[in-house]
C-alpha cells in the first residue's frame, strides 16, 4: 500500500496495509497484516496505534482507546494500489454558531426522491433521472434545501438499487450519466442541493469484484468480501441473522466457505478491515464528488463493520425484544446485534470518509442508524465532528407515537447529542407511511388531514435537519398493495403478517384526472392507489386548506425565523396531550406548542409571549389561556 503519514506519526511500514482492529473484548489489538480474513497467524509482528506513535508487538496486550476520540487527520496518502488522492489536514472544532450557519446541512429540509416512483420521464412505466429533473421547478417551489435520490446504479435490482453491481453507472432504467449531470446543474441553478446514497457496506453478487472473489481462496479479489470456513458440521460460522429472514451466511461451492449477507444473500458484505476495499469504495465516492453531488447518505452505515472473531450474537431477552416497528415478527429482532452492528472500526473508516469528503468545498455526509441505539450511536457518530455531519434514524418511525413518546425522545436526544447534529425522518422508503402508521393509533384517529400537517409541523420544529419522503407533503396514506401485485422480497418472504415495503413506495400522484395520475403514459411498476389519485399534486395546489400549501406555507414561515432553524432546544413544563418547548438563536425564542391528539385541548401561556402569524395553524388565546383545537399548533415570540 505504501506509506501513510498521519498527523500524529505513522502507520505502517511500506507494503504493509497498516491497518488495525480493535480485538476481543476491548482488551486486546491484533493487527491485519494483510487485509486478509482468517488466513495468516498472529505472530511477532507490530504495528502503530491509530492514537499514538507507539509500536506495540500484537502478542501483548493493551486497552482499546475510546472509540469516540477523535482521530487526527492525516496529511496525505503517498501512493495506493487503486487510486492516489490527497486528504486534507483540518483541526475539528467543537460546532459554534458560526459552523453550525457554515455547514448548509444544519436545519435543512431534505426531500427524498425514490427514482423509480417519483415520475417517469421516458414512459416506460418507471420513474428516472429525466423524470426528476422535469420536477425540478416543482421541488424549488416547495422551498426544500436539498434531495436525497435513492439508488439509481446499475444494479440487478434485486433489492431496487441497493444491490450495487457498478458504482460509477447510472441504471439504464433511469437514464444514463449524461441525464445526471443535467440534474445536478438544474438542481444547482435553482438553489437545490444534490445528495445521492451510497451504500458502502455490500455490494452485489454481479459485481466485478464479487464475480472474481468467489473464484477461489488466492485471486487477488479473494479477500475483498467476508468469507469464513464452516463449522466441522459444515454449518454457517456463527448465528447471525439476516435482515431479510434466515442465516446472514451463504455457502458457496466454489471456494468452500461461506460469505456474510447482513440483507439479502444477493448482497455480500464487503470486508473493510481490507485496505484495497476501503481505497476503491473510497474512490467511487470521489467519483461521484468530482461529479458535483453535495453530500452522501450512507446507507446501513452501522453494518459496514463485522466483529473480527466472528462471535455469536447473544439472544435478546423475551420481554425486550421490539414490538414498535412494523417488521417485529423478524426473528431478527430476536438478537442483539453487538457483533454486527456499530463496530469500533466504523468510527475509524468514517473519519478517513469525512477527511476525504471535507477536501471539498460544502459537501455532507449523512450516515442511516438502525438496529442500534439510534439517539446515542447518532451522537457518536457525529458530535466529535471528525466523523458524520449528522445521521438519519428511525427514531421517529416507529408504530407508537403519542405526546409523552415525542417528549421522551426529545429528552434523550438533548441530554446525549451535545455538538452532534440529527435529520429527522417520519416516512421513508423502508417504512409505513406517518400518517397511516399513526393515524391508527386511538388518540391521532379521524382526520388524516389535519394530521398530516400537524406532523410536518413537529418534524419542521425539532432541533436538527428534517427529511421528507415523496408524497409526505400530500399526506398521502399507505397504498393497499395486492401480493400478486408485490415487488418487495422483503414483503413476499414475511406475507401477510409484514407485507412489505410497496405500500409506501408507489407511484407519486401528479395529476388527478390522468391515467396513473399523470406519473406515467404506460403500466406503471406499482398500481397507482386510488386513494392517491385524489391526492394528488395539481388539486392540492389548487386547494388554500390542502396539506401541500400548507407544507410550502410552513416551510417558508420557518425560513424567516433562524432560531427553527439553528436554534437549541429545550422542553417547557406542558401536560399531555400538548408538547411545548423553547427554540432559542441568538436574541430569537420561540415557544413551538402542539396538541398531539384529535381533541381540543388547552394550555398556560406566561406573559412575554407574543403570538406569531403565518405558519398556517390556527388557535385562540384569551389572556394566559390558550386553546389548541384538535392536531393544532401555536408559536410565539419573546418579547
């Protein structure tokens, strides 16, 4: 590999891929002498701490540091086996207010663009680049800061796009590279920023490097992916599961070993203890920088690592196991997951991310936590800033949602967080959609309307960056997607009890009175709801009371005051069901109240507090009492 020179002395010696892991229990260091997995003995040999200059033979053991120090960033890398590149060398800061206003990402309103299902711009049934970019005038008048595009590479789409089989092609379903490049300058013209997930801990089965890796046990691919022998009984290395149902671990005849697949067996896990992977990965995103994309949301982020020793994950206590998402019947949930989730060696691949994404100019990095802890790995993940600029969890996509819910997470997110920063999510591509999701529950019930735009409005007035799903701005339900009509895998494995992710994921509603409401001449790839069709864009547009204007509305009022934007956090004294808290940015409070609930109900307001117009809500006060009718809000301003 060559020689690395770090900020605060070196690693490895000339040829040796200097990389370490934090072994056992965090008693111990090992190194990987040559990225290998499992192939070569531990012996005499040393290496150099990633947190000091000291050598230290592998036989001896040491504490770990803490992961969540900071690494020093390093100066340059010499030369690699896949493509130099420089890395710059920065001082990370504690966030003040200045950073917090230079990083665009803090407070931003992200919309997520599933490709296949947001328009179809060639009418052959499927949503795709052209598509987007012929929507470009409607997203710059929602008044959003940027789009997050889900997968559009070349890929097998066994798994819709997350099963990459070439990082550098855009998937002839959605169009070609040149019809990229035009989207991201009719973004950049109007002031929308452009970020793009790149799944870095798997690949697919079709990948090159896959294809070559499987041949045998000594082509110069074979360490690339996780592979492990089996079991004398010639049964998988260990217990762990697969998201998508059954062992994480496929044989394969070829080299007579299994290989890990923390999702579908048609997506090997990558091996990032192996410095070539983390050199090419590594320079698929510096592709797609020098192409122009602000900003990477790096998708399953807390998978990218595996434990080293190939431990067994413990099984997770009857009575803690989750019940609030959708897919609770997985036995996956069944596990904790401390062997394949949020390994200490991510921190380290992250901060050679951020080193490598900070030598340009305003770009961002958004990392996907799941299955952990998600409000204290996010903190982890990003209040050091040396790592992730923010991350996106799954927090707020939960089956349960009530006032005493928000606030308890509110609580946990401000009491850990610190300088770290969050992007909130209600809906996604992978999750029922808020409003049927919660509309369900006894006390959101009855107006599915008016919940939505009370929804848009919590999540448009939490501390951090906010992420919305195609159609949330509709308030468009679930769609009911018949199974003969399925695409998921995940959906067709776990029918009728999880029935998938389609519900969430068909055609965006464009135009009420066409055919598949305008978002395609042809069948399109999922039926159109009927429901949806009278949500759709064009009528809501014309509608003062619809959830479309009132999601530009808001979104607008918001952009006039900084402190919902930038501001800190803190929760006023309210009981259920009204929430209330303070944002405060610089001379600017304001106290943000929301009735969760469909019934009326009322709160104390102190003196000092005057009331702000234009954010759509409505409400009465009368002296210190204020009455929230049902799914409403108040905000007012310190005098």
């Amino acid at each position: 590999m060559g020689e690395w020179e770090w900020a605060n002395g070196r690693m490895g010696d000339s040829g040796d891929t200097g990389v370490a892991a934090c072994w056992g229990q965090g008693t111990r260091w090992a190194p990987l002498p040559d990225g290998s997995y499992r192939t070569r003995p531990y012996g005499s040999e040393t290496y150099r701490s990633y947190w000091s200059d000291k050598s230290y033979p592998v036989t001896e053991p040491h504490a770990c540091p803490d992961p969540n120090t900071p690494l020093r960033p390093y100066a340059r890398v010499a030369h690699s086996p896949i493509r130099p590149f420089a890395l710059l060398t920065a001082t990370r800061l504690t966030p003040t207010d200045q950073s917090m206003q230079s990083e665009w990402g803090r407070g931003a309103i992200i919309y997520q663009i599933y490709p296949r299902s947001f328009f179809d711009g060639n009418g052959d049934g499927t949503g795709d680049i052209p598509g987007i970019s012929a929507k470009l005038d409607y997203l710059k008048w929602l008044g959003i800061d940027a789009i997050w595009i889900s997968p559009f590479y070349k890929s097998p789409m066994r798994d819709f796009g997350y099963d990459v089989a070439d990082y550098r092609t855009v998937d002839p379903i959605f169009g070609n590279n040149s019809d990229f490049s035009i989207l991201i300058a009719g973004a950049h013209e109007r002031g929308i920023k452009v970020i793009i997930d790149l799944v870095l801990p798997h690949t697919s089965d079709e990948h090159p490097w896959f294809k070559e890796s499987r041949q045998n046990t000594n082509n110069p691919k074979a360490d690339w992916y996780v592979w492990a022998d089996p079991k004398p009984d010639g049964t998988p290395p260990n217990n762990w599961l697969s998201v998508f149902g059954g062992s994480a671990w496929q044989w394969d005849s070829r080299r007579q070993q299994y290989y890990l697949h923390n999702f579908l067996r048609s997506q090997p896990n990558l091996n990032w203890y192996h410095r070539p992977v983390v050199d090419a990965m590594f320079a698929e995103a510096r592709f797609w920088l020098e192409a122009g994309v602000d900003g990477f949301r790096l998708d399953a982020i807390t998978t990218l690592v595996h434990d080293y020793e190939l431990r067994d994950n413990p099984a997770r206590p009857v009575g803690s196991r989750p019940l609030s998402f959708a897919d609770s019947n997985n036995p996956f949930s069944w596990q904790e997951s401390i062997y394949t989730r949020d390994q200490p060696h991510t921190l380290e691949i992250l901060a050679q991310l951020r080193s490598l994404v900070d030598a340009y100019d305003d770009r961002y990095l958004i990392g996907e936590i799941a299955d952990v802890d998600m409000i204290t790995v996010s903190a982890k993940y990003t209040r050091t800033g040396s790592h992730l600029h923010s991350c996106y969890n799954f927090e707020l996509m939960q089956l349960v949602f009530s006032c005493g819910f928000l606030r308890s997470v509110i609580e946990k997110t401000e009491s850990v967080l610190g300088a770290g920063w969050t992007t909130w999510a209600m809906s996604n591509h992978d999750n029922i959609r808020v409003v049927s999701r919660f509309g369900k529950l006894g006390q959101l019930g009855g107006d599915d309307r008016s919940l939505a735009k009370l929804l848009l409005g919590v999540l448009l007035s939490l501390r951090g960056g906010a992420c919305v799903y195609q159609g949330e701005e509709l308030g468009l339900p679930q769609a009911d997607v018949l199974f003969e009509d399925l695409q998921d895998p995940y959906g067709i494995e776990f029918w009728p009890e999880f029935k998938g992710r389609d519900g969430c994921r068909t055609p965006m509603p464009w135009i009420g009175d066409l055919p598949n409401a305008g978002f395609s001449k042809a069948k399109p790839w999922l039926p159109v709801s009927p429901l949806h069709q009278m949500l759709a864009a064009d009528m809501q547009e014309k509608d003062p009371n619809s959830v479309l204007r009132f999601f530009r509305q808001f979104i607008d009022w918001r952009k006039q005051h900084p402190a919902m934007v930038y501001g800190a956090l803190a929760l006023s004294s309210s009981t259920d069901p009204v929430l209330s808290f303070e944002r405060v940015w610089e001379d600017e409070r304001i106290l943000c109240v929301f009735n969760i609930s469909n019934r009326e109900a009322s709160t104390q307001v102190t003196d000092g507090w005057r009331p702000l117009e234009g954010h759509g809500f409505q409400s009465e006060q009368a002296d210190a009492k204020l009455r929230l009718s049902a799914f409403s809000a108040a905000f007012f301003r310190r005098e």
